[in-house]
C-alpha cells in the first residue's frame, strides 16, 4: 500500500495582506498529479486543513476541489484530521456519508480512535485535542499533560491493533526534539504540549502534521511540512511518500509557481537589479542596508515588485532596523498616511489645523473625480 502523506494546507492564508489562494490552487493541482503518478491507495492530511475554523467560501470552494480530485480522480482513500486551526465540528459533518465516498475526517476526538483499513495497513486517526478530552476517554488513566494524553490514546491502539497488518498514525501535534519554523505561530511550544516521540513505539509510520518544516525527529515519525512556504525563512517544500511494501519513505517536492524571497542591498543596488530579475512575481521581503524603510521607497520597489511584502531598512548608523509592511499601508487612514508622510519626509507631526487642510482638500479632490 502506498500512502501520500501532506500536512498544514491552511487553506485561506494571506501574507501581507496578499491572498495565497492562487499559490495554494497551483500546489494542490501538484498533490494530485503527485497521486496520480505514484499510484497512492490512500492520502492522508495531517491537520490545519484551513488557516481559520471559519473559512472564507473560496478556500472552502478549494477544499472541495481537491479532496474530490484525490478521492475521485486518483481513486485514493482521502484520510483527514483536524488540526488546531480548524473548525472540527465542520470538517466533520455528513462524516458517515462522506465514508462511502471513501473519505474519512476525524474531528473532535470524541471516541477512542478507530481503524481505516486501506491494503495491509490499519490507520488510526488523532485529531489535534486537549488532555481534557482524553481524560474523560480513560477516566481511570493519570492524564495531565498532552504526553500523557497520546501515550493512553496509543496504549490502547496497540491493544486493539490487527498485528498481520502495517500500523499506520495519523496525528496533529508537537513531537519533542523536532524544530518550530518561523509561520509555526500556532503551535503550542510548552513543555506541556509536547510529546515525546517514544508514545508511537510499533507504529510503521506516523504521519504528523503542525509544524511547517519537514522533518524526521524520530525513526519513522515524519513531518511532511506545509506544501507552501509561509515564513520568508523558510525553504523547499514537500510531500511524503511511504511505502508499506518495503517500509520506505521518501519526499516528493513541490515546484512553485511562486515563492517567498529576501532580497538586501542597497536602495539604488536593488533597483538596478530589478531590471534583469525574471522572478519579480515571487512574495519579496526587501532589506534597505543605507536608509530607511519609507512611503516613497515602499511605492516605487512596489511598482518594480507587485507582490511586496515587507520593506525592512535601517534608521542610520547606531539606528534600530526599521519595517514597513504593505498590510500596515494599506490600513492607514488618510490622517495617518498624512502624518506618516510628515514625519519621513519632513521630520514634524502635522497639527490639527494642518491635518484638517490635508482632509478637505483630499475630499474636494474626491467629489471632483481627480481621486479614485
């Protein structure tokens, strides 16, 4: 049985202000060819499906067009899991029916988890959850922190495992000793939350989502890491492959379109270069090493660079690294784009009386068509 195995979609995201919908079309049109190709019998989505437990009706729309082309398509058993930022109670509605259209969502972790069969392999899902929840499971269990609370869930997979078949884990969580990237905002870092790898013990593989680099903490516990880079630090992206027939697992990378980039230098240097740059397209953080991140320079890189992002620079020698992010231009009210502008270019914060001239005279410009 062969089992892709893809985690963290967060479908819905926006960078800067930027939707990544576009980007997250284009991967999720790679994970189906990547099923295609493979010949997988089941894919498995560990968690995070969304960026937000209510989802904007486009990520849903992107959602049902990928999960129907990995189940219909590919003819693979779809395999999902909530993670922490997903709504589980909506991801699991009509759970019953969607199992005949051969998709399986664990939500909230309500029950004791149960098998999906798929070939010579069982595969149990766990749902991101809360200590709590396993508590009232196994009342009679000592449950106080999320290690504790994952050993007495796999305790009693082991137990009631078929031992002729490939166990196979799904699961949303922080395994410790595995490393955080930068977009993990989300993840929850204290010692508390984590689990020690150790709680799979006889598990063929354990599918992870909740961390956004992948990764392989432990012998056969694997991060597969967003499809996406959602950090500017962060590198190539990739899927996991895992073949129960000879216990291999291996990545299969993503090829985007367009990904996220830092570019320093010099504010004259890096327009310069801008002229013979082919990927001007890509998300850009850029680093000014000789001036400040200001209105004017943001405009100007932002005309050469359409999906600026982040314009970092420095306030002059002694000075703290200064950043302006379009989202922060884009919600700024005219008194604020006013005062910002004064400041910058001027050294001064306008008046009242000044403030007032600049506000009449925008609205003026407005109802004679001069400003859209």
């Amino acid at each position: 049985m062969k089992l892709l195995h893809t985690a963290d979609w967060h479908l819905g995201l926006s960078l800067g202000g930027i939707s990544l919908l576009e980007e997250q079309r284009h991967w999720a049109e790679e994970l189906t060819q990547m099923a295609k190709a493979e010949r997988v019998d089941a894919v498995l989505v560990a968690g995070d499906i969304f960026d937000r437990a209510v989802a904007s009706a486009e990520a849903i729309a992107l959602y049902d067009e990928a999960v129907t082309r990995l189940a219909r398509d590919c003819g693979a058993r779809v395999l999902l899991l909530a993670g922490n930022h997903d709504g589980a109670a909506r991801l699991s509605q009509l759970g019953a029916l969607l199992e005949t259209a051969g998709l399986s969502v664990a939500g909230s972790l309500k029950g004791a988890p149960r098998p999906v069969t798929v070939g010579d392999a069982e595969i149990y899902l766990i749902p991101y959850f809360h200590p709590e929840q396993v508590r009232l499971l196994y009342p009679d269990k000592e449950i106080r922190t999320a290690h504790e609370a994952m050993r007495a869930l796999m305790d009693d997979i082991r137990a009631r495992r078929d031992p002729g078949k490939k166990l196979i884990i799904g699961a949303h969580c922080f395994v410790t000793g595995a490393s955080p990237a930068e977009s993990d905002y989300g993840a929850q870092l204290g010692g508390a939350a984590q689990v020690g790898a150790e709680v799979f013990a006889g598990a063929d593989y354990v599918a992870l989502g909740h961390l956004h680099r992948a990764q392989n903490p432990a012998p056969h516990v694997y991060y597969s890491g967003s499809p996406y880079p959602y950090a500017f630090s962060e590198g190539a992206c990739a899927a996991m492959l895992y073949d129960t027939a000879d216990g291999t697992a291996r990545a299969l990378p993503f090829h985007p379109v367009r990904t996220l980039r830092t570019l320093s230098g010099a504010y004259g240097d890096v327009l310069s270069a801008a002229e013979a740059d082919t990927r001007r397209d890509d998300y850009l953080k850029i680093e000014l090493t000789d001036r400040p991140a200001g209105l004017e320079a943001l405009e100007t890189l932002r005309a050469l660079y359409p999906n600026l992002v982040m314009l970092a620079g420095t306030a002059g020698a002694g000075g703290a690294a200064d950043t302006l992010s379009v989202r922060e231009l884009q919600s700024l009210s005219p008194g604020g784009l006013l005062a910002r502008f004064c400041e910058e270019v001027g050294g001064f914060s306008p008046d009242d009386r000044q403030t007032a001239w600049f506000l009449s005279a925008l609205a003026s410009a407005r109802e004679g068509g001069g400003l859209q």
